[in-house]
C-alpha cells in the first residue's frame, strides 16, 4: 500500500502557497473546513455499498490536476506523478461504487495535453492502455459501465480498438458508469454538436428553427447521460479547461488544496459533503427545489 502520510519536508511552490496547496496532504484542509468524514460514511473502510446518501450526488466530474506538481515536490520524474494518479483513480473508482453514485466522468487526457513534450504524451497514451488492459476485468466484475467520450479519429488503432474493447465488455453494466474523457475538449464538442445539427438542416431532416438546448445536448457526446452535479478538481487550480462546460451549466464546483495523487476516498467525501451543505436553485428561490428536483407542488415562477 502506498504511503499516504504527511511529507512535512515538502516545501510549496510560491503559487501553491497562493492557492491554498496543503503541504501535508489533506488533512489539514479538512480539519480548517470543519468537516466530519463519519458524516457521510459510517465505516470509511467499508461503507454501505448501493446507497446514495440524502443529497449525494448522481454524477460527479473530477479534473485530476496534480500529478506533475506532486512529482516535482518530490524530485521525481512526471510520469510517476501520473503513475499514482492511476492509484488514485482506481481508488475513486471503488469509492464512487461504494457512495452509490450513478455517474464517475475523469478528465484524463485533453486535447490541449497535445501540447506537451512528445515523451510525456506517450507516458499518458501508455498508461491508458495498461489501465484498460490491466483493470478493465476487474472495472467489469464491479458492474462498472465504460464510456469514452472525445474524439477518436486522431488517435493510434490499437488505442481506438481498446476503448471500444472497453465500452462493449461494459456495455451491459449498470453500477456505476465511468466516463472516461479522453482526447477531450468542450468547445470541440459543442463545435461538432453544432456541425452535425447543420448537416440535419440542410439535408432537410430537420428546421433550423427545431434547435434549441435539448437537441443540441442530444448530440454531445454525453447524450443521454444526466448534467454533473459535482465538479471536483484538485490541485488548487480553479477553472474549467475545456471540460464539460455545457453540461456544467448548474454544476457545484468543489476545488480541492490537494494533489491528484493524495486525492483519496476520504477527500472524496469531504467534496460530497461540502457539496450536500450548498443548495442548489438552478436559476430559481430557495425551497424550489431538493436534491437537484423541483418539489411537487412547486410551480416555476
Ligand atoms: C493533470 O496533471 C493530469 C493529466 C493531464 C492527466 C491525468 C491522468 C491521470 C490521472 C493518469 C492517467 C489516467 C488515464 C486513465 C490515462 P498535470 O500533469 O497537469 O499536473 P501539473 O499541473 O501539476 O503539471
């Protein structure tokens, strides 16, 4: 098991220290956020599988920032910054089942990160591969749906292959729902959405006039798949970077003080229990609504 305890060595980047970075991990955080973990699972090491908890989310996103700050602090190479990023993925994974949420969306490549050296590129495209390779049995005994959302075509055949391997063995699953963003971007998203709906028009199957937010949202990649509640990214960075910024539209935004690799099962659950203190209006007065439904009775204004 990997060593979660507190480096007190670690010292914080000028711009950490500005962000609120912990450096002893997230316990202190947690304790200045006067959070209680037992509030939201009784036992953390083996909380009741199946039940979302009154005001847990259904769909939580996660932008897993981090890794190379966390690596650099410690004088080791970026891709081992990724390396325990996939610990901490997988960690999230089981979390996720075990708080009952339907929906788990991880930003794990953008189409930004193209921009990186060839090398670390290469890293991340090869981790990819080993995570499918290496847990996509055990994501399928859980129950776990894979689905990848981003563009395909520019990608290598045998990585195309994997994650249709992945989506197909899955496809039946109904536990959780992975989303796994990959080659992802928002706005080429939205930009594709667009470009299809065009196509619809001029071929004649439908009117300019029919588009409206429903169907452009029913050609997103995440047709079909409810908007996230939660956002949650570490790292004490506080933006979006091209993810899910339609779907995001009356998301709660949690920002973590961590590193993606210290991200953990009890960080976690301190993010959904900051996330079932806030109450959500959706454009609307207080009392509307309870867990992100209208109340019977109550009537838009
Ligand atoms: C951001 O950290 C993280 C990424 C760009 C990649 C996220 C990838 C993983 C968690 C592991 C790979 C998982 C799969 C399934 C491919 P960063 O490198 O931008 O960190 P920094 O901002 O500190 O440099």
């Amino acid at each position: 098991m990997r060593d979660r305890q507190p480096d007190r060595r670690v010292v914080l980047h000028k711009s950490e220290e500005r962000q609120g970075v912990q450096g002893d991990g997230w316990r202190g955080w947690l304790a200045d956020q006067d959070m209680t973990i037992s509030s939201m699972v009784k036992d953390e090491t083996a909380p009741p599988a199946q039940q979302r908890l009154p005001g847990a989310p259904v769909h939580v996103g996660v932008i897993m920032d981090g890794n190379g700050r966390w690596a650099a602090r410690r004088g080791l190479p970026r891709i081992e910054g990724h390396r325990r990023g996939v610990e901490a993925l997988r960690e999230t994974v089981r979390a996720a089942i075990d708080f009952g949420l339907d929906y788990l969306t991880v930003y794990s490549f953008s189409m930004e990160n193209w921009n990186r050296p060839v090398e670390e590129v290469a890293d991340l495209m090869g981790l990819l591969k080993r995570f499918i390779r290496n847990d996509l049995n055990d994501l399928h005994k859980s129950g776990v749906k894979v689905k990848v959302i981003g563009a395909r075509d520019n990608l290598k055949a045998d990585i195309r292959a994997l994650l249709e391997e992945a989506e197909n063995l899955t496809k039946a699953n109904t536990r959780l729902t992975l989303i796994v963003a990959f080659n992802y971007g928002s706005r080429q998203e939205i930009a594709a959405a667009a470009r299809a709906l065009a196509q619809e028009a001029v071929a004649g199957l439908i009117a300019a006039s029919e588009i409206d937010e429903t169907l452009l949202a029913r050609h997103l990649d995440t047709a079909g798949i409810p908007d996230p509640d939660l956002i949650i990214r570490t790292s004490g960075e506080q933006r979006l970077s091209n993810f899910l910024m339609w779907q995001a539209a009356y998301s709660e935004f949690v920002f973590l003080p961590i590193h993606w690799p210290d991200f953990d099962r009890q960080a976690f659950s301190a993010a959904l229990a900051e996330f079932s203190a806030r109450e959500r209006r959706f454009g609307g007065v207080t009392g509307q609504y309870r867990n992100g439904k209208l109340l019977a009775g109550v009537t838009k204004t």
